[in-house]
C-alpha cells in the first residue's frame, strides 16, 4: 500500500459550535467531517488560570484532508472557532500513515476539484486506477 498524503485535523469545540467548523472547512475545499459529542474535564483552577469559562459538553470534528490543503484549514478552522471565539476551540493535527475505503481515483477527482496536483502517483496507484475504471465500465 502506497504511503498515505492524507492528515487528521482534530478540532475541540464547546457544543453546539462543531457545525461552525464544519461549514468554514467545506467553504475552503473540505468534503466532509465526523462531528463527536464529547464531555471536557479540567482542573478546578483552569478557569481562573486562564481566564475563560470552560464549558465541559463539547464536540470532537474529525477531519481527513490532504496533506497540501492541512496547514490551510487549520488556520480558517481557528480563526473561525478558536479560544478567542464562543467556541473556545483547539485544533491539532496528525499524520495518517494509511488509509483504506478511498480509491485514488477519488482522491484525484477531489484534487482536481480543488486545483491542486498530485504528482506522486505511483505505479500501483495508476495500475489500480485502470483497474478500477476497467470495473465501473463493465
């Protein structure tokens, strides 16, 4: 399996506000997300320390993009819900190594859709495309 060009953007977001990051990601080329309810804990000082009321139902957004696009959406994602905002969001992200139930017939389509090129298609890669393009045609 091909090394994987995708990352996981995390974002923590008091409840009510995951929608928020949801809508500024798909604006800025992002096809969809997971949105988790969670339930925050925190020190009993955290509120004072840092000055914010901390609201403990959250929502967890869960997004896979593209390595090229993850520096992007992470700065929209902030400046939209971050600390400074109602939502009193945190984002983070993290590298994927693989990921199965996307072909990369899709990815490229997703890519396409949103200029940006993928120029490491491996042989594999291309092989399973002809495959796939073989499958749906039949």
């Amino acid at each position: 399996m091909a090394a994987s060009q995708h990352d996981l953007i995390v974002a923590i977001v008091n409840q009510g506000y995951g929608d928020q990051v949801m809508e500024v990601a798909t604006k800025n080329g992002v096809k969809g997300g997971t949105i988790i309810n969670a339930r925050g804990t925190s020190r009993p000082d955290a509120e004072s320390k840092y000055g914010i009321v901390i609201h403990p139902e959250k929502e967890i957004v869960l997004i896979l993009v593209n390595s090229k696009i993850r520096e992007k959406i992470l700065h929209v994602i902030y400046q939209e819900v971050g600390l400074e905002t109602p939502g009193q969001g945190i984002a983070f992200t993290t590298h994927i190594d693989e990921v199965v139930g996307l072909t990369t017939k899709k990815i490229e389509k997703i890519l396409k859709e949103n200029n940006i090129e993928l120029s490491d298609t491996t042989e594999n890669e291309k092989e399973e495309n002809k495959e796939l393009e073989q499958k749906e045609e039949n």
